[in-house]
C-alpha cells in the first residue's frame, strides 16, 4: 500500500497549503515530544492526541476568521496553532509552569485564550455545544457577522447536552459550526455499538435539520474547503452547520491506553495510506514543491517544537504562596 495524496482542491492557495502543512506537522512533531517526555515521568497527568486527526484541527482552525471563537477539545492542538498559541505556551501548560496560560493551575490542553477568541477544553463531553450555541446566540442577538465552532466525538453524543445544545441551535438558528471527529470510538467503545445509524451527518440533519455534512478527515484540503464553506453559511445567516470528518485515532484514547480493542492491523494499514501528514505531504509534492522544500518544511516545525521545550523548561515553576490565588469561596450560610 502507498500513500494516497490529499484530492484537488483549486479553492486553497498555496499560501493556505503551505499553512496547513506547517500546522499539522506541528501537532504531529508536538504530540510525538510530548509523549516521549511522558513516557520519561517529566509529564504529570496523561495525555491525549491527535495523531490521525490533525488535519481536521487544521483546516477547521484555519477556517474561522479572526473575529470568530472556537472551543477546542484535546485533539485540536492544531487548532490551537492557528489561533495563535505557541509550543512554549503549550509545552508550559504541560508542565505546570508558574508562566503558562492556566498558571500551573493545571495541565495537557485545559486552557484558553479569550484574547484570540479561544474557549478553554472543558472536560466533559458535550458541554462545550450549548456553550458554543450561546456563544452565537450572543452574536446573533448583537447583530455581529462572527461564528462560534465547536469540536465533539462519538461519545459526545451519549450526552444529554449535546442533543440539547444542538436543539436550540437549531431553534435560535445561531451562527454556529460543529465539527464531529468520527475516529471511529469512543475510547474503547466501537461506535456501531453505542449507536444504531453511524452516520452522524445523517442523524443532524434528520434530529434537528442542521445542515450537515461528511467529508474526509485525512485530507487537510478538503477539511479546509468543507468548514470553510460552512463558517460562511453561517455567517450569512444560513443557520448552524456541522461537518463529520471521518479518520480514524492512531493512537489509543489517552497515552496511557494500547489500543488492544481495536482490531489487528487497523491503525497500521491506515498509517500506510491515509497518514493526514503524509497525504499533504504528497499532495504538496503534486503541485510542484520540491523535495527539498518539503523537507526544508519538517525542519522549521521540528525547529519550532525544539526550541518551544527549551523555553519551557526554563520557565519558573508556580510560587506556593499564590496557590490560593484565584480560588474564590461562596459566603457562609
């Protein structure tokens, strides 16, 4: 088996493609250090990645404007990426640093950037889709041309919020876009066995009549095209608009889980051929970028990630004495 190179996809530049490859090689090259340092103890807590799902954190991240918001899950790093966060910030939260974005309050990817119009990861599954629907509500109601987006999984839609959510979307007809990472599980749990109809699209379109739609979660182009499309549906008043990207998780749920419920051979074969890195990579090489370019390109990312630990490491850990800072109690009764 051999690659099988990104499709088409004249809407997106060179510039654009050049983007998208810089971002995902980030999260690959990123995730990839992260999990080695875990594995040497220098990471506490767990972590959790992307790999085979970087160029939907892409070419969503890439999609929005710079007045939009999104809320990002702990796959999207990506998405972090585009919006502006650094590997030093990243690398900081990991560590627990006293300078990083949650100020050693905590770790992996629980932070945020208002400032950029990025909601912080909250943990638990569906809540981010009624949090991203009042979020365009607020938007719709000020009259302001912006888009609220949101990530979820599989599991995502076991949850009561999630269904909620995506009702009053559908009722408020906010300017909102959900994109669902179809890895094909919800940690262990097969999907065709926590649910009847698969097709997530499908099953949008019919509960809530989002329009809704799949596209190929390995190909960082299409990915791009397809939510851009949608942002902009949206923020012509069209309504909210979901997109399923369909991939599957190379990695376990969480660096600590093997994986051993999937089947033999799967992650594999999928590596051989629909490697989202690698599909970009081969598409660039398609449309005429050199060898060396490419090559020049893995460099700087890795360069980048090189240089994100470096400062991190040197960054101070969080003073003891602030431990209560930001902690608010509620009154006596």
């Amino acid at each position: 088996m051999s690659i099988k190179p990104c499709a088409e996809a004249p809407s997106v530049d060179a510039d654009e493609r050049v983007e998208l490859f810089r971002l995902v090689l980030l999260q690959r090259l990123f995730e990839d250090r992260v999990m080695t340092l875990y594995r040497q103890g220098r990471v506490p807590g767990s972590v959790y990645t992307g790999r085979g799902q970087e160029a939907v954190a892409a070419g969503a991240g890439l999609a929005l404007g710079p007045d939009d918001i999104v809320a990002p899950l702990n796959r999207e790093l990506a998405c972090h990426f585009a919006r502006g966060a650094t590997t030093a910030d990243v690398f900081r939260n990991f560590f627990g640093k006293a300078t990083s974005p949650t100020f050693g309050r905590d770790g992996n990817l629980h932070f945020g950037a208002p400032e950029r119009g990025v909601f912080p990861l909250v943990s638990m599954l569906g809540d981010l889709v009624p949090l991203v629907a009042g979020a365009a509500l607020a938007f719709k109601r000020r009259g302001e041309r912006r888009v609220a987006m949101t990530f979820l999984g599989e599991g995502a839609f076991s949850v009561g919020d999630t269904h909620e959510g995506l009702n009053l979307a559908a009722v408020w007809q906010v300017p909102a876009v959900f994109v669902i990472q179809a890895n094909r599980y919800s940690y262990s749990t097969p999907v065709a066995r926590q649910m009847v109809n698969t097709n997530i699209a499908q099953r949008i379109y019919g509960g809530w009549s989002i329009p809704a739609e799949r596209v190929d979660g390995t190909d960082a182009l299409a990915v791009l095209d397809t939510v851009r499309a949608a942002v902009e549906r949206a923020r012509n008043g069209n309504g909210p608009q979901a997109v399923e990207a369909l991939s599957v998780r190379m990695h376990g749920h969480a660096a600590h889980d093997d994986a051993r419920y999937m089947p033999e051979g799967m992650r594999e074969e999928f590596a051989e051929s629909y490697d989202p890195v690698e599909r970009l990579a081969a598409r660039l090489a398609l449309d005429g970028f050199a060898p060396d370019a490419i090559q020049a390109m893995r460099e700087a990312a890795l360069a980048e990630v090189d240089a994100g630990l470096a400062e991190a490491e040197q960054a101070p850990a969080p003073d003891p004495a602030t431990l209560e800072d930001g902690v608010y109690a509620a009154p006596p009764f």
